[in-house]
C-alpha cells in the first residue's frame, strides 16, 4: 500500500517557489532590457538634489536648490524658461524630458561625506532617481562621486572646485561644470602681479581637506611663478570658528600677504578676525600688507561685510555679467526669490539643463549614452560664454571672473565687482598636469 | 617673546569665553544637580539678542528712487533705517554702531526670564531623574533652539561688528616697554577679557558677600539642612539659573563682534565648556573659572607653529589630552569636592 507524501503545506510551499522561480526571469528580464538603473517606466522622471541644507555651507546649499527647482520649472514648461530661451541647444521644449515631467526629491548632505553618501544612496535605491545634482563640498562630492560611479547614475557636480574632483577622482559618470584651484590661480596670478609686484612674501591658512589642499597648492604654483614667496602654510580645520590662535603668528612672521584658502562660514570669520588684528592696516617689506580669497561666492561677501572691501578672489560666474543668458537666469530667479543668484546657484541650475539635454540628444536617460552625449559637448549661452565639457576628465572648460571686494558699495547686493574676465585658453590645461595627476576615468556605469 | 606673549593675549581672550560659559553650568550643576546640554543654546541666544536689537535698529521704510535701478532694471527701493528718520541720520547711525553694546541690557532680562522659564516649565520635572535624562531632554532642547534661530535668521553667520572706537588694535607692546607695534592686540578682544573678569568678578562677590548668596552656597552645600531651616532653597536656585542664563546670554552677546553669530555656535562651545567644567571639578565655581583660562592659554600655545612642528595635529587634541591626564592624576578635577558625582 502506498502512502502520499503531500501535505497541503508542502503544496502550498512548493507552488509558491515555483511560481516565485516562474516569474523571476520576467522580472530580470524587464531588468535586463531597460538595461540601467532606475530607468523610468512612467510618465515622470526622478532627480535627486542632495545639497547642504545644514552645516557651514548651508546657505549656498539652499540657494543651490532654489535653482535646482527653477530648472525643474522651466524643464516642466513653467515660469519664462529661463536660460533654455539663450542655451545654444534648442532640444528642451518645456515639455519634460523625452515627454517624461521632471519630479525632484532632496536631500540634506549636512555638508558630511557620509550623510551626503547614505542621502544620495536613498535617493537612488529608495526614490528611483536617475540623476544626482549638487553639494557645496569638495569633500563631499568626491565621495558622492564614487557611489553614483558604482551606483550606475550620472553625478552632475554642484559647487566643488578641488582640483581631485576632476583629477585623481574622477569618475566616468561624474562632470563637474564648476571651475577648480588651477583655474583660480591661473585666472589671479597675472591680476595679482599687476596690482602687487613680483616681491611678495605670502602666508597661506588652508582648510585642512583636499579643497584647501589643492587650492593651496594651485595658488602657490601660481604666485610663485610670478616671483612671490610662500612663507607658511598653515592647515587650520574646518568649522574652527575662531581663527585668532593661527592669525597672531602671521602679524610678525614677515609676510605681507595672507592667502585665505577658507570658505563660507571659515571665511567670514577668519577675514574679519584677521582685519580685527589689524592686517590690513598693517606696513610690511615697505607694503601695504594685503589679503588674498582665492574662491570667492556672493553669500560669503554677503556675510563678511565691509571687510572684504578691495579683497581680490576668482568665481565660476556673477551674476552682474551682460550676457543674454545669465539676464535670462538673473531675471527668473530675482523675480521669483526677491534677490540675485549665487555662482552655486548657477552652476546647479545650469548642470539640470545640461544633463536634461543630454538625455535629450542621446534619446535615452542610460548612463552611458548620457555621458557620451556630455563629453567633448560644445554650449553656450548659459552666463560663460563658449564652454565645453572635456571627454578625458570631465572637467568644464570656460572663462572665469577675477572679482575684488567693492570699495563703496550702493545696494545690499552690491558687494563684489568683476576685475576681469579671465579668458578660458589662459586657464586651461593638458589632463595630464601634475595637479591632476593619478586616477583613472574609468568606464559609464549603467549599473542595474 | 611677541609670539608668546601674543599667544597668552589669545588663550586669556579664549578663556573668558570658556570660563562665562563653565561658569553658568556649574552654577546650575552646583544649586540644581543638573547637567545642563542646552547651556551652549542660551550662549547662542544671548548672541542673537545682539542680532536682534541690530535688526530692529535698521527696520526701515522704503522710499523709490526713480534715478536708479535695482539689480532687475526696475526702480531702486531706498531704505532708510526709522531709527535714522527720527533721530538724524548722526543720532541714527551712532546707535546702530553701539548696537553690541547696548544689547547687554536687553539680554539681561530677557536672559533671566528664558532661564526663570525654562527652569519651572521644563527642568524642575528632571531633578529627580537620573543624569542621562537630564542630558538627553536639555540637549533635544538645544537643537530645537538652534533649529528655531536657523529659520528665523538663516545658516550663515550675521556679521555684528563692534562700535567704531573699538576697532583696530591696542599697542600691548609699547605698555609692557617693547618696540611700537611689536604685540598689537585686537581693541575689543581687551574689552572682552575685562568683561569677563567684571562678570566673573560680580557673580563671586553676590555669592560671596550678600546674604542671598550665603544661602545659595549653604544651599550648595547642603540642601536638606537649609531647607530644614525654613528657607525656600527652589525659589533662590530657580533666580541662580535665571542667573547662569544671563552670565550665558551676556557672553554671548559681547563675542558676537569676534566670532560671527550662526545657529550652531553654542554647541561649538557646549563640549568644550564641558571639558572645562570636569577639569575644574564638577560644582567648584573656582575651579570652573581656572580650567577656562588654563585651557584656553594651552589651545592657544598647541595652535603655534612650532609647537605643531613637532606633534601635528596638537591643536585639535589639546584640551582632551589635558582633561584625560588631570582626571587620571585628580579624578576629581582640579578643585572638585567630595562627593559630587560620585554617588
């Protein structure tokens, strides 16, 4: 006599593996043909905006998003279209992109490589977005960098400007629109030359982290070329609030200028304390002692007040330039938020219209078609004049502002005048330069 | 000798503000037992009452000036500070130059309130409840304050310049015989130090020499006993945390004109105030006082090149270095008293 060995469990457990076996083909193959990571299936596509909405750099991080929702306006067909009205490119038509609306979550990176990391992570496992943008942090945007690389999306870098962003830690699905350290010393040594000499002993207080690092090092090449000195430098940390304990030693070291490699909330402060030491009042050498901020934004003017008067520093883009695209920006976003963008916040409002007409001109939001349709891209009308992404390393090439602390300023927004505009061949420079050296590009990740 | 002397001119600058704000903690750890997390928030306040009567002095009304053009091409909107309309544009400006100065008798009372407040609604409900608790409960405080002034005032830092006459630098060198120019050290980093010592100086003399201060320190010492007496001790240690809040919010306001209020500047001296309470010994008012000028003057001896030549990084590690050394050698800090703590 034979005896059945089912149970009415054993059926069900059975069935249930069989039918989860069943269908994961279907499921890996749905994977498998859109071929990349959170390709989207819908009516709509997700960006991520993972910007410092606490921390140091928190308020170049809010005007960063205010953009970043401009962008997304103009992209979905709302308000004037901003820049796409003078971008060279005529692909967006204020329908979405590729007839998908442009949706949006953000982000709060608190300015910390690991918070930013495990914000951009839950952007792209748990919200599905296809594309990271923004940061204030060079830190931080390397570190965001590698995830989207292994994450398999595209990372359109905010407001970093270390030289290792593009250099040793460039990644294949990272681009960065914002300039960097060899940039601003290429673009302040001849201006500085004219307005100082060729005999300067220069004291550098650096932000202990690779932006400082590399800025520093970008500089000193710079100003040593044009004969100065370099006396110190001092690493300080980030976020040491007050600078009296490294300023002191400058007022008998020698030196007649200090370069500040600080930025944002440390800049203001170490430039005030350093004029409340009286520097800038300071006789040195048989010269007026003088102070240097080689990356200058219109917040930390803002913040530094009266003290940055006839301070030389260098930026990606102001918003005072008379070009028809950044009147364009100027215009959508004084009329919407009440005052003038930030040099943060243009070069993320410009790298959501860049990635979207990438996807656009590649027909796809895959990785790497998106990449490819980036590298070597010719544009203009967004605020730079003739700009182009370098296929090599990723790296935006354009022209760059020599500005100075306004001597009588007229108006709360007047705090910062452009010296000069610094033509892109004089900061250009071959992707094997030392600065850069080390890394490797690597190859698209579409991930999934 | 410049850089040194320099250096010592920095860390008594530094520990006026490490001694103000250990002060207060001790006051409130001494009479109430508790540790207060949310000291560092009543420091930033006090700072942003300095921010605040500087906003006030420049509400304005606006006037359109057709001759000129804002940044989007249309008519400038001129504005002119009330304070500017009804005075004169000399009386007007010169009281917005003393606005730091004249926020100290604002954030007195306001200081004392928020404290007086704070302690009936919030703190009186954690005597009994252990430490940890009154950790947590007064630190969740601080970042819902800090949080609140974030959205008020934003998350970049307010420049709150001192009066004019205080800028510039005093000629230190040329007082102690040494060439002009030799040791100049910032005017109004002189004034906070001599603020400090008139502060601190006061709070010892009220505890030392009037008879509600008698009280608070036989309150300190033993509770029961006072109490026994007849003697409403709650009443006197909710006016010494009010007290501490004000010592705190005046700190506060006075540093503005060195370190640029944000909302995170509290916690930046919360820890280290912290350190400097245990290195003092926890409860001994001078002890809190010794520990903030010794650390200072030691943070700004490691921040010297020559010292971090020789071990890098010394500047960050200084104070905890110290504050382990003292607790292996002194567990009790350096004038702590039997007892506290320890139970």
């Amino acid at each position: 006599m034979s005896k059945s060995n089912f149970s009415r469990r054993g059926v069900l457990k059975t069935g249930a593996i069989a039918g989860a076996g069943l269908a994961l083909p279907t499921y890996l193959s749905a994977a498998s043909h859109a071929g990349y990571t959170n390709a989207p299936t819908g009516s709509s596509v997700k960006f991520g905006f993972n910007v410092p909405q606490t921390g140091p750099y928190a308020e170049e991080g809010l005007d960063e998003l205010r953009a970043q929702e401009l962008a997304v306006e103009h992209l979905n067909g709302i308000g004037d279209g901003g820049m796409l009205n003078t971008f060279s490119e005529k692909n967006l038509q204020g329908d979405g992109i590729l007839g998908k609306k442009v949706e949006f979550v953000t982000g709060d990176t608190q300015t910390k490589s690991d918070v930013a990391r495990a914000s951009a992570q839950s952007m792209i496992q748990k919200d599905g977005c296809v594309m990271i943008n923004g940061g204030s942090s060079s830190g931080v945007a390397i570190a965001v960098q590698g995830l989207c690389q292994d994450a398999g999306v595209i990372f359109m870098a905010g407001l970093t400007h270390s030289n290792d962003t593009t250099g040793k830690d460039k990644k294949a699905n990272g681009f960065r629109h914002f300039f960097n350290g060899y940039m601003s010393g290429a673009a302040l040594g001849p201006v500085l030359e004219k307005e100082y000499g060729n005999e300067r002993q220069a004291y550098h207080l650096t932000a202990d982290y690779t932006w400082g690092w590399t800025q520093q090092e970008s500089i000193a090449a710079s100003t040593e070329a044009l004969g100065w000195t370099t006396t110190q430098n001092v690493l300080t940390p980030v976020g040491a609030g007050d600078f009296s304990s490294y300023i002191a030693p400058i007022l008998n070291s020698g030196a007649d200028t200090l370069i500040l490699n600080h930025y944002g909330g440390d800049m203001v402060n170490s430039l005030t304390q350093a004029i409340q030491f009286g520097l800038k009042d300071k006789q040195v050498n048989g010269k007026d002692f003088t102070i240097i901020v080689p990356l200058y934004s219109e917040l930390m003017a803002a913040g530094a007040g009266s003290n940055i008067q006839g301070v030389f520093g260098s930026m990606n883009w102001n918003w005072q330039l008379q070009d028809a695209g950044t009147k364009a920006f100027v215009k959508s976003f004084g009329e919407k938020y009440g005052f003038p963008p930030s040099n943060a916040a243009h070069t993320c409002y410009v790298q959501t219209l860049l990635y979207a007409d990438a996807v656009t001109r590649a027909g796809t939001f895959n990785p790497c078609g998106v990449a490819e349709a980036l590298e070597d891209f010719e544009f203009d009308g967004m605020g730079n004049g003739p700009t182009s992404y370098r296929g090599s390393d990723h790296q935006c090439f354009k022209d760059v502002l020599v500005m100075k602390g306004t001597d009588n300023p007229t108006n709360a927004f007047d705090t910062l005048e452009i010296v000069e505009v610094t033509p892109r061949a004089q900061v250009e420079y071959p992707v094997d330069h030392p600065m850069f050296a080390g890394g490797d590009l690597g190859t698209c990740n579409p991930g999934a | 000798m410049d850089a040194f002397i320099l250096q010592i001119l920095n860390g008594l600058d530094k520990g006026s503000a490490y001694a103000l704000i250990a002060l207060g903690l001790t006051l409130i750890f001494g009479t109430l037992g508790v540790v207060n997390f949310a000291h560092g928030a009543l420091f930033m306040i006090g700072a942003f009452c300095a921010v605040t009567l500087q906003k006030i002095f420049g509400i304005s009304f606006q006037t359109i000036d057709d001759t000129q053009t804002d940044f989007l091409g249309n008519p400038l909107k001129v504005d002119t500070p009330y304070i500017e309309a009804w005075f004169g544009p000399e009386m007007g400006m010169a009281i917005q130059d003393w606005s730091v100065p004249l926020a100290i008798l604002l954030v007195i009372p306001v200081m004392f309130f928020l404290g007086w407040v704070m302690e009936r609604g919030l703190i009186k409900h954690f005597y009994s409840r252990p430490h940890a608790d009154q950790i947590l409960v007064t630190f969740g405080l601080a970042i819902v304050v800090g949080e609140l002034i974030k959205a008020f005032y934003g998350a970049n830092p307010i420049q709150t310049p001192a009066p004019d006459m205080f800028l510039g630098t005093v000629d230190v060198g040329a007082w102690l015989g040494m060439d002009s120019g030799a040791v100049a050290y910032p005017k109004w980093r002189m004034v906070y130090f001599a603020f400090s010592l008139v502060t601190i100086g006061a709070v010892f003399a009220f505890l030392q020499f009037t008879t509600f201060g008698m009280v608070v320190r036989a309150g300190m010492a033993d509770r029961e006993t006072v109490g026994l007496l007849g003697i409403d001790i709650d009443k006197r240690f909710t006016f010494m945390f009010g007290l501490a809040a004000a010592v705190a919010g005046m700190a506060g306001v006075m540093y503005t004109p060195i370190l640029s209020p944000h909302y995170n500047i509290g916690m930046d001296f919360l820890v280290l105030s912290f350190v400097v309470v245990v290195v003092g010994g926890m409860g001994s008012l001078p002890g809190a006082v010794l520990a903030g000028f010794m650390l200072g003057i030691l943070q700004s001896f490691a921040s010297m090149n020559e010292v971090k030549a020789v071990i890098p990084g010394i500047d960050q590690i200084i104070i905890y270095l110290v504050a382990i050394i003292i607790l292996l050698t002194r567990p009790r800090g350096l004038m702590g008293r039997k007892g506290v703590m320890e139970e």
